[in-house]
C-alpha cells in the first residue's frame, strides 16, 4: 500500500519459515522481528480478526500475511504494505509513531490521514505524520490490509 507519499518494495517468505496454522483458517500469519526503532502495530489476532469478517471468496487466493522486518532498502523507499503474490507484506514503523518525510503532504494524503486519525504537523523544516495507537491499527487493519487483498 502505497499511500500516503510511500512506494513499495518487499521480498518472499520462505516456506520453511511458516508458522502452522492455528485456527483452521487457509492462510498463515508469519511475524519477524520488526527491527531496531520499529514497530508492529497489529497483531496476528488483529489480522486474522479483520480477515474473519470479509466473505470467504476474498480470502481464496490468500496463503500469507507476513508482519515484516525494517530494512535498509524499506527504510529508503518506504511503505506499509504491499502484495506479491498470494503473500501479504505489512511492514513496521516507527516506534514513535511519528514519520518525517522531507517533502509537503499532497492534499489527497491530508484527506487520508485526517480520514484515519492521524495529523500532519511540520516542525524544523521537515513534515512529520502523527499517529496515535487507535489511528494507525485502523489505518492498517482497514486501508493497508485491505487494499492489498484487493491484489489478490
């Protein structure tokens, strides 16, 4: 998911390194470790809790969703989802839940943030995207995560 001025990047989990089903549902949840000064902001449940409620035809095709590690790359090109495959990619922010970006929010990002519960502030010359815990778990339980089903 590619909004909010970020692009996409991301690689393939390795079969190896699935979790086993739990809950009797066709896909698997996979979580790394997000990284030094990142976070995850759902859990496995909150995953599997927002896909429960979507008609199964929607999930057919969906074999994994993989709460993913910071990197580098990422942190370059950053993003907070994205889908290749039948695998979903949601990756961390940071811990503080701030995010600065250099350039000014396009007003289609304001609209998508406010729509969320988050604000834009800019402070020394630089822009910063607030969140707050309710604001960014919905924002990836019911944007991210959704739109990159719609991928699938």
């Amino acid at each position: 998911m590619c909004g909010l001025g970020r692009r996409g990047g991301g690689s393939c989990a390795r079969a190896d390194e699935a979790v086993e089903d739990r809950t009797g549902d066709c896909f698997q949840v996979i979580r790394r470790p997000a990284g030094k000064g990142y976070r995850h902001v759902v859990t496995e449940d909150d995953v599997r809790g927002r896909l429960a409620q979507l008609p199964a035809w929607m999930l057919c095709e969906l074999q994994v969703v993989e709460l993913s590690t910071m990197t580098r790359k990422k942190r370059r090109a950053p993003c907070y989802g994205m889908q290749w495959g039948s695998t979903i990619y949601l990756y961390p922010i940071e811990e503080s839940l701030v995010e600065t970006f250099q350039q000014p929010p396009k007003p289609a990002q304001k609209v998508e943030a406010a729509m969320y519960g988050a604000r834009w502030k800019r402070e020394d010359g630089r822009w910063q995207l607030v969140w707050s815990e309710d604001a960014i778990r919905d924002f990836y339980l019911n944007n991210v995560l959704i739109h990159e089903l719609g991928h699938i």
